[in-house]
C-alpha cells in the first residue's frame, strides 16, 4: 500500500509543473486548514528556500472573483430586516423576533438559489403558485383575513429577495449565494485580469453550479488545473454515494472530452484493519477513543501520533475526551474551538439576562428580583471574590428573601462595589445601555484578572471571546437602533454566542490531531479514530429547513438530503481511504438524547467488505462493582471521646439519641463533628420550620395560664388571639419569607387550622368536666444518669413541649405535627428497643418521663405525644402492653427497664472500640 498522501502529490506536481512560476501559482483548497499541511508537503519536496505559491481556500477565492466582503448570519439577519421595513406596509410589519423565524428559513432558500445560479422570480412565483393550488378548492367568502395574508405572503417573495440583493451590493456585503452569483457575473472581467496567473484546484468533491462554471471556465481559459482525490472502488460503483458527485464531473465536463481525469487512486481496496466498537452512551466512547490512543503509545513508545486523527462526529464529544487522553499524549493540535456554552463568563452573562429580563417582565416599574437569580450570580466564581457581598448573601439566606425589590436590594448593600452596581444596574434604557453595561462588566472582570497565574490567563481568553462578541452587538445595535426590545436582544445573543468559540492553542504539525468531520477533508491519517458514528450524527440526517419542497428542488437541481448524504459519504470513506488502522466507535443506546441506530456507514463497510479489510465488531461494557456503595465507617479517635465526654457533660437530648439510633453516621456529623446544615433560603415552608411556627403559637398562647387551671372562657379567648399570633410567629421564623400567595399561603392557613383543631378539643375535654392545670411549657428538664456499666455518667437534656396536671394524673406532652398513631407509642417486650428507629417515639416519652419524676412527687406520671394529623385520636400516652393487658402510667418498674436499654445504647456510643458505622 502507498503512503502518498493526496497532499504529498499535489506538492510533487506543483515542484515539476509550477516550480518556476510559484509567483503567479495560485493553490486553491476546499478549507483554510489544509494550507498548513500542503505548505509542509512542499518542503519535504526541495532542498533549498523558495517562494511557496498562494493557498487559498475556495470561500476567500470566490471572494476576490466578486470583490464583495462576507457577513455573518446575524449581520445579514439585521440587514434583511431594514430591507423588509422599507418595502412592507406599516400595518403589516412584524416584531423582530417574529420577523427572525420565517427569515432565517428564507434567506437559506435565497442562499440556494443563488450558489445554483437559478432564476429567482421562476422559483419564487414557483412556490406561490404551490400554495395557490393548496387553496385552490376554499370559496372565496371563505378566505379568512389570515389565509389572505398567507398568500400575499408568497406573492412577497421576488420582491424580498430583489431588494434585499440590491440593498447588499449597494453596500458591498452579501451572503455567500449573492457572493457566488456576483463571481459567475463577474468572471470574464476576472479571467481577463489574471493572465499570467495559473490556478489548482485540488481535492475538491461537491460543487455547486456557481463553483463549477467558474472552475469549468478557467480550465477552458487553460487558466486553471484540478486535481480529484476519488478511488475506484467509488467512482466505478454507479450506486455508491462517495462518488456521486465525481461520476457526475467526470462524464458531464466538456473538458474530460480529450483530457485525461485526474487522479482515480486504488487505495481503499488496501489491507485495512478496521475495528467497529460500540458502547453505551457519550463518555464510553471518549474512554474508548482514550485507551485507543494509551494502546497506540505503548506499542510506539517513540510515535509522535501526528498520523493519528480523532474525528469527533459530536462537538460535545471534546471536553470528555480531553480528559480522557493519557498523559503520555504530548504535542495536541485541536482544530475545534471550546464551544462557549461551557464558557464561564458566558454563564455568567446568561445568568445576568435571566435576572433582568423575568424581573422586567414581572414588573419593570418596581423591578423585582427572584433570589434565586441574584444568588446565582453573586456566587458565580468570577464575582464572588471582588463582589464583596458575602453579607448580603447570608442576609438574603437567614431572612428567606424569596422577591427582593431592587430598592430592597440596594439597602441591604449600603456600600456596594463597582461590580455590584454593574451587576444590578435597571436594564430600563433599551438595549445598546444594556450592551454598555455588560461591556464595561468584561473590563471590570478583566481587571481582577492577573497575567501571573495560568488559570487567570485562560479566563482571560475566555472573557475576551465574549467581550468581542458583546461589541460585535454593539456595532449591530448603533446600526439598527429600531430592534430595541430586551427579550430580542437576548434571542439574538444567544444565536451569536454560538460563534463565540475559544481556540486551543497547538502546533498544528505535531501530535495527536483531533477535529471534526469538515477539518479532515484533503488530510490522510495512518490511525483515524471516529466517534459518534450513529444515525442523525454521522451522517447527520434529514433537516427540511427550507420554504422549497423536496420535488421541487429534485425538479430544479437543488441538493436534497441525499445529495448532503453523499457529501458525509465521502468525507467518511476519504477518511477510511489511505488509513490502516480505523476505529469506529458508535454508541450503543437506541434511546434517549444522544442515542440513534448505528450508522448505515458501518453496515455499508460490512455489507460490502473488500478482500483485504480485516472488520471486527466489539461491545465495550462498563464493569459494574460488585458492591454498588461502601457504608462509611469513622473510627472513635481520642478527641472524638473527648467530645462524647463533653456531650455526655453538657446533655444527651432524646433526640441526638434517636439520631444515632436512625444513622450512626449522621449523629457524627451533627454532634461530633458539629457540621450544621448550609443556610439556604426556603422558598416553601419546610414541615420543621411549619412545627416550630405551632410550637411557638400555642406556647404564646398558653403562657398566661401557667400555675392555674383552665376554664372555657381562657380556650375561647385563645381563638380571638389565633391568627394575630399565628402571623407573629410566621414572621419571627420564616422572616422575610412570602405567605400571602402560593404553597405559603397554604402552609399559613394550615398552622391556623391545625391550633384551632387543637384548641377546639381542648375546650371539648373542659366542656366535659377535665381540670386541666397547665405546669410548665417548653420546660428545660435534666438528670444524671449513673449506672456501674457506663464509663463516666452521663447528663440527659431536653425540652418538654407542655406538662399539666389532668384530673391529678401528670401528664408529659410532646407535640407532633406529622402523624403519630397509638401504635408507635405502644411497646410489647422492652427487648430491642434501641435497635430500631421505630421505637423513637417511646424513647423520647420515657426520656422526659425519666427527667421529671422527680419533680412528680409520687403523683401518677403519663407521657406521650398529641399528633396534629391525628387530632381526633386525642392524646396518645405510652403504654406498655404485657399480653392483653395495657398500662399507661410510667412507674419505677417501666423506667428501670427502660433505663436497662439507655444504658445498653449509650455503652456502644461511648465504646471506643465501636466505630461510627453508616446505615445503609
């Protein structure tokens, strides 16, 4: 098999044919990439210095044949527009954003005709006479105003597409469709111009109709060669799409007549070895594309991996690779840009357009932000370090600010930074004070950026691709001032940020060379890697983005999707054609965002496997652990006996005790370690802060009557304070938070119903003659437990939710605002009680039992809980169940064995050889 690349040839040509005319030699290429590797072609051909001749790529060819500058989409967008004002009648113009949908479309179909060189007014009157014969049968008392519109609309057609090519040449600009026309026009002036001047073409495959006359014209003026790369293989199968376009050059150019076609290589038929591996999802394949590459250096410790490509069939595909690369990889050549959605300051702007735009659309007068789009933004990593709004951030959390007014705002940052004030400076004075402020935003982050630290200097680079575009607005915005709405200005960033990629720096002759499918053309690799080899991906599948119907382009000689297929087809067998080792990785998944069958190509090589290609097909799985998690387990260090100890000194809570019960894990966290829970606003009530809201209710409620037994008249003026002091405690705990809409509002009404319940049984159990003599509420009560078994005694402390005397039974109450049943309060056999998390409910009971006795004075003791979700229960005492028999009152008997099973649980807390191990 020869190693001659296709670019090795052209320079061998260019040496024996151009060598002493390389002044006037000009190469022309199908894309600026290949300039690099040709020019390297050519010095692996001579000995001594020469003048390389110009390279070109086709695009900055047609240019100079047309002399008109090439704007972009958005550029062109804005252009059409001016145009579509000046010749639509004022009460039929649309919005911009309206305007921009039907455009794009268009303007695409306008590009088509152009680079076609078809008649416009033909194909345009074309597609009205389409829809008139759509509507040909509806009466004409039927036609609705919006179908009348509809038709004018394709009566417009010829017209928009005159004016708008008659507004861009009087400015010089165009698209590339009006680009190609105006060189066809203008080709005899050219090639009189250039007599001395000799073309190339080379490697060239689909042409439109402008480039092949052109082409066909300088060839005929004997101004011009071209060099084909088509193998045999493709060209003599009528039916295989890699030769679609060639076979059509090849018999229909008046040239081929009497000149001989050139070049028709046999290099795919060659010995290859390729290897098709499949494996589910992205990732797998940038593993794979990795440990392909790993394998590649340890057979060649020495390779430079320059004949080595990576095509990414995926954009996305290019993070994950990166990271999957061995270190052994050295020099790297990326010739994709890092898209700007992953750009950090890029984020950071959408996230500033989120914020100000909902708060313009909720109410622009008052200007109120969600915090979730403040805190965003404040805590992005390019401003959290100059903001200074660490305070600001922790205040909007502790006081559960859910819409902060931009007044608000500005008053709980008395002394803001200058990047504060760009930050939450009104979007209120159109777009182009916008696009100032977010100018002056990029300067301000460049200014806190140091050239010392290497990462600072890449978020730099980042910061700049940004900048450059947000002028690229401003220089649009100081042009088109009528577009002037925010939500348009943050639709038409959008759309340019796409071209806002950053470019890896590289040396693009050494290394590894990763790309994607457009960069291979011309370029031959010895080891070509390709990912995402799925349907929809590579080839990348049907996109009818046009007003023209498929018939009608088949009829006028527009490319259809089968014409973009074979432009795949052949990009994808150049890259197969001089290789020897090609890995096709594909993803395996039928379903799901990145999912689709395997691509035809891969049935294709195996449908038609050639004699000398050596095919594999492989399923690449991930080893799955055999354990899927490893509980954590802490070991009890001597400083973490030396918290116990002082656990154990300043009071174990019933509730720590269950904690541990439910999680050894998070009882180390929360009382060893003492890591609370992150401050977050609460934008919903959660069920915790809706407890404490009624805790604090009814013990508001009920301290006046302290020490005295209750009446009815003392219930019932309790219902007259109950929302007063259902909303005073609501804004005591929730702060700031929002309750008068929404889920709050829900919650509010709920805490009201919930205590209204409660106090409604309260005076029901009064109307039936219970004295009930409240003692004490949220009593703070302790003791010391002392047992030979424990290594040290230990303090037991909690608080008790409310503690009355009823009908001379002592009553310990605990409230609950989740559902408690009689169940969960009733224990059969003391055995096990601190081994299951069931069981919290009596230990938390019988620990406050415990801790008052004493203070009982030998009167009867109940302890248990009243559910607010199982009011009608009433309330709930433990109670011990020996068989059939019940026992509600806590004696001596009940709390020794009880006390027996504390003991047991705090042994295996306070044993140091016990280590801290994770429930799972």
């Amino acid at each position: 098999m020869t190693n001659t690349s296709f670019l090795d040839k052209i320079a061998k040509v260019l040496i024996e044919n151009y060598s002493g005319k390389f002044s006037n030699t000009i190469v022309v290429l199908p894309n600026k990439r290949a300039k690099i590797f040709l020019v390297e072609a050519l010095k692996k051909q001579v000995d001594t210095n020469i003048l390389s001749p110009e390279i070109i790529s086709i695009e900055e060819f047609i240019q100079d044949i047309a002399s008109i500058r090439n704007i972009d989409p958005i550029e062109l967008l804005f252009e059409f527009y001016e145009v579509y004002l000046l010749i639509t009648e004022k009460q039929n113009q649309q919005s911009f954003e309206l305007f921009a949908n039907w455009a794009k479309t268009l303007l695409q179909d306008f590009n088509e005709i152009d680079r076609y060189l078809l008649d416009p007014s033909h194909v345009l009157s074309y597609l009205k006479d389409i829809e008139d014969i759509k509507k040909w049968g509806i009466e004409v008392e039927n036609k609705t105003q919006l179908l009348e519109n509809y038709i004018d609309f394709w009566k417009l057609l010829p017209n928009y597409y005159q004016s708008l090519y008659n507004h861009l040449l009087n400015k010089g600009i165009g698209y590339q469709g009006l680009i190609y026309r105006e060189a066809v026009n203008n080709l005899n002036h050219f090639s009189d111009s250039i007599k001395e001047k000799q073309y190339v073409f080379a490697g060239f495959n689909a042409l439109n109709e402008a480039e092949e006359r052109i082409i066909q014209h300088l060839i005929a003026s004997d101004q011009a060669s071209i060099y084909w790369d088509v193998d045999q293989t493709f060209l003599n199968d009528p039916y295989h799409d890699a030769g679609l376009f060639v076979r059509r050059f090849k018999s229909s150019w008046r040239h081929y007549r009497s000149n001989p076609f050139e070049w028709i290589v046999d290099d795919f038929s060659q010995s290859k070895n390729i290897q098709v591996i499949g494996t589910p999802k992205t990732i797998g394949q940038a593993k794979i594309a990795g440990s392909i590459i790993e394998n590649i250096i340890m057979d060649n410790p020495n390779t430079t991996l320059d004949k080595v490509a990576v095509v990414l069939g995926e954009e996305n595909l290019l993070v994950p690779l990166l990271y999957s690369l061995p270190s052994t990889v050295g020099a790297l050549n990326i010739t994709m840009g890092y898209s700007s959605k992953n750009n950090p300051v890029q984020i950071l702007i959408a996230k500033l357009f989120k914020m100000h735009t909902n708060a313009l659309s909720r109410n622009a007068k008052s200007y109120v932000l969600y915090y979730k789009d403040v805190l965003d933004i404040l805590t992005h990593p390019l401003m959290e370090p100059f903001a200074k709004t660490n305070k600001l951030v922790s205040i909007i959390n502790q006081n559960n600010y859910t819409f902060i007014t931009h007044q608000k705002l500005m008053e709980l940052n008395p002394n803001p930074s200058d990047l504060f004030l760009l930050l939450f400076q009104k979007w209120e004075n159109g777009s182009m004070a916008v696009l100032e402020t977010i100018s002056g935003l990029l300067l301000a982050i460049k200014s806190n950026l140091s050239n010392d630290n290497e990462e600072e200097k890449i978020t730099k680079a980042f910061v700049y691709a940004i900048f450059k575009t947000i002028n690229k607005l401003i220089n649009y915005y100081s042009q088109h001032s009528h577009i002037d709405k925010i939500e348009t200005l943050y639709a038409i960033y959008k759309q340019v940020i796409d071209l806002a990629e950053v470019s890896f720096e590289g040396e693009p002759l050494n290394g590894l060379q990763i790309m994607g499918v457009l960069e291979s053309r011309v370029l031959d690799f010895e080891t070509v890697i390709v990912t995402s080899m799925n349907e929809g991906k590579f080839p990348a599948g049907k996109s009818q983005n046009s007003f023209i119907p498929y018939d009608v382009k088949r009829e006028l000689g527009l490319p259809t999707f089968k014409e973009k297929d074979a432009i795949y087809t052949y990009h994808f067998y150049h890259l197969l054609q001089r290789a020897k080792n090609i890995y096709l990785i594909y993803n395996t998944e039928s379903e799901g965002l990145d999912a689709g069958e395997k691509s035809r190509f891969i049935t294709q090589l195996e449908v038609e496997k050639q004699a000398n290609h050596t095919l594999t097909h492989e399923i690449y799985n991930a080893i799955l652990p055999e354990t899927a998690y490893q509980p954590i387990v802490v070991p009890k260090s001597e400083s973490v006996m030396i918290r116990l100890k002082e656990i154990a000194e300043k009071g174990f809570s019933p509730s720590a005790l269950t904690s541990y019960i439910r999680n050894p894990i998070d009882f180390y966290f929360q009382k060893i370690l003492r890591i609370s829970e992150v401050e977050e606003v609460e934008e919903n009530i959660a069920l915790n802060t809706l407890g404490t809201i009624i805790h604090e209710t009814l013990e508001a409620l009920y301290t006046p009557f302290i020490g005295k037994f209750l009446s009815e008249n003392d219930i019932l003026g309790c219902f007259k304070l109950l929302d007063a002091e259902v909303l005073k405690q609501f804004k005591l705990v929730y702060k700031e938070g929002e309750i008068k809409k929404g889920r709050n509002l829900l919650a509010f009404e709920v805490a009201k119903r919930n205590v209204s319940n409660f106090l409604r049984v309260e005076l029901e159990n009064i109307k039936n003659g219970d004295a009930i003599k409240i003692l004490h509420l949220e009593k703070a009560c302790e003791e010391i437990l002392e047992h030979p078994r424990l290594p040290f005694p230990v303090k037991i402390a909690g608080k008790v939710d409310r503690i009355e005397e009823r009908n001379g039974v002592i009553r310990i109450i605990d409230y609950k605002t989740g559902k408690v049943e009689k169940t969960n309060v009733t224990l059969k056999s003391w055995k096990g009680l601190t081994e299951e998390i069931k069981n919290d409910k009596i230990i938390q009971v019988l620990a406050y039992a415990y801790m008052y006795e004493k203070e009982a004075n030998g009167k009867p003791i109940e302890a248990g809980i009243i559910s607010f979700k199982n009011l009608k229960s009433g309330f709930l005492p433990f109670n011990f169940k020996d068989g059939k028999e019940e026992n509600t009152t806590i004696n001596s008997a009940i709390l020794n064995d009880y006390l027996e099973q504390m003991v047991l649980l705090l042994n295996e807390i306070l044993d140091e050889t016990n280590p801290f191990t994770e429930n799972v």
